[in-house]
C-alpha cells in the first residue's frame, strides 16, 4: 500500500527525481520507477515531467496533502506507542493461585499499583488453569515446574517454604532430625501425601503420613496452629505465627524447600513497558535471600521481600 508514497512525497517536498533520491540514498531511476508504479497503481497522473522541473497536478497535490497528512498520523501514532513503552499506564489482567497468592502476591501488586497509579488492575485468584491468551491475561504466577512451551516465563524469585508446628506438638512429639525421621511424625499435607526437600538433584519428592489433608494452606496452617501435626508452608505465609509464637520453624538447614516462582505470559516482543515494570517488581519483592527464622535479623527480616534488587531472568518455557 506505501509502496512508492515515500518517493513521492520526497520528490514533492525537494523538487526533483536527483534531489529526492539524494534524500532517500537510493538512485534517481528507482525514484522514478517507484512513483511512475504508484501513478499506474492508482490509476492518475500525480507529477507533471519537464526537463527543467517537476510539478504536482491537481490530483497530485490532494494526494500529497492527503499523504502528509497520514505521515504525521504515523509519526504521533509511533511517539504515542513509545511514550506508552516508558510510560506506565494501561490495565494489567492477573491470574494468582488461591489462599497464599491472595494473601501475599495480591498485596505486592497492591504496592505496584500504589507506585504507579496510571495502571489500572485487575485480580483473578482460583485454582483453575486460565487460558492465559484466550482469556486476556496479561500474566500468571505459577510455581514449581512448567508445562506449557508456548508461552514465556520470567523466573521472578524462589518461594521458601519451611516446616513447622505449634509449641504443643513439638513438646509432646519431638523435633524430627532429618527426612527419616518423618515416619515418627504426624504430618499435614496436601491431597498428593507429598512434601519436598530440596536436593543436590534439584529437589527431593517424600511421602509423609498424616490424618489431616487438604489442597488449601489456609487449612494446613490452622491446622498446625491446633497442634495437628507437622506442616510444609510458604514463610511469608506463616510469617505472623512464627512471629507470635503460634508456629515454630524446625531450624535446621534440611528441613526447607525452595520453590521457583514464575510470572507466566503470552509469547511476543518486546514485552509491554508495564508488564515488565510489575515483573522486575515482584523480582525486587521475590529476592532470594536465604530467609529462615533463625538469622541474626529474625522474623524483621520476613518483611523483606522489599528487599529486592535481583534480575529477571526471562526464560521460555520447556
């Protein structure tokens, strides 16, 4: 459709084939064969051709006007979409898992949209798997390994999870010494029976025993602060009940499983200026800092996932 519009309009605006080409950095005969192609495929004579000069006729000069017109549309259609790359603004559409996204990753994206008040947000939480494309979502955090290879995935972080109970239990049951000691133990867990361990292989897959199951940690966590057993938990999920003194971390190096977290979305580039803004955000709050309850800092230090400071790693998903 643009095909020979910019040789025109330059042909116009210097006043002659040499002149245009010079502009252009292509020769005179290309000049020329474009505009006479754009003349046949519009079907009119745009430039009247003399030896001395060049000139437009009526015809030529509304459609010079015309194109001038719809350059400069182009040039603040391409500033805008610029500006809009360096500007935040716009709608983000979030997908989170239920009970500790709601709790945890909906309140860090509360202080995005607090630091960035021109982007409009909007919280899906569930356990169902959205269709992330067919549904609109801007992105998803997910945990753990992936599945799905055609979409992107940014590794924002780890997500620790340490192994607790109440005072009472551990009183009456002990603290275990190590994974084979959780055969003596009373453990909550979710519907699969399982909890991990991290491992020199990556990370360590073990079946623990327990009358107490459920797919949400809300439960697992009142469960365990009823004295119910042993629970795997996300720290920043316990955070208040260790802080209290409700639930207390088993403090030993073993005992704690880091899970990569991962904001998910669709494949293009580049990635849109706001996406990425609330990417390098949950990064920042994300920050791998080896938390665990006993560290000189304590429990202040739980408050850090304002710590930030780390590097998106932008990967595809395999």
């Amino acid at each position: 459709m643009w095909d020979g519009i910019e040789e025109y309009i330059s042909v116009v605006e210097t006043g002659s084939f040499t002149a245009a080409a010079d502009q252009l950095g292509a020769s005179k005969s290309f000049v020329s064969k474009r505009v006479s192609e754009l003349e046949t495929r519009l079907g009119v004579q745009l430039l009247k051709r003399t030896t001395r000069q060049v000139s437009m006729t009526a015809i030529g000069e509304r459609f010079y006007a015309s194109c001038r017109d719809m350059r400069r549309s182009l040039a603040s259609a391409s500033h805008e979409a610029a500006q809009m790359q360096q500007t935040p603004t716009g709608k983000l559409k979030v997908s989170l898992n239920d009970t500790f996204d709601v709790n945890f990753i909906s309140a860090v994206i509360a202080d995005f949209a607090c630091q960035y008040p021109g982007v409009g947000i909007e919280v899906h939480a569930g356990s169902r798997e959205v269709d992330l494309i067919g549904e609109d979502f801007d992105v998803a955090i997910r945990y753990g390994d992936l599945i799905d290879s055609s979409l992107r995935a940014a590794r924002i972080g780890y997500l620790s999870f340490c192994m607790c109970a109440s005072p009472a239990y551990l009183a009456e049951h002990g603290t275990p010494k190590g994974i084979a000691d959780l055969k003596n133990h009373i453990c909550l867990s979710d519907l699969s029976g399982h909890w991990w361990f991290n491992s020199t292989d990556g990370a360590e897959k073990v079946r623990v025993n327990g009358r107490w199951k459920s797919n949400k940690g809300a439960a697992l966590r009142v469960a365990a602060v009823r004295g119910l057993g042993l629970a795997q938990l996300p720290i920043a999920f316990v955070r208040s009940e260790l802080a209290s003194g409700a639930l207390v971390a088993v403090e030993d190096e073993w005992s704690y499983y880091d899970r990569e977290a991962w904001a998910i979305f669709a494949p293009g580039t580049p990635v849109p200026a706001t996406l990425r803004l609330l990417l390098d955000f949950l990064s920042s709050r994300f920050a791998r800092t080896q938390l665990r309850p006993w560290m000189q800092t304590s429990l202040a230090e739980l408050d850090v996932f304002l710590a930030g400071g780390s590097s998106l790693e932008m990967e595809k998903v395999s």
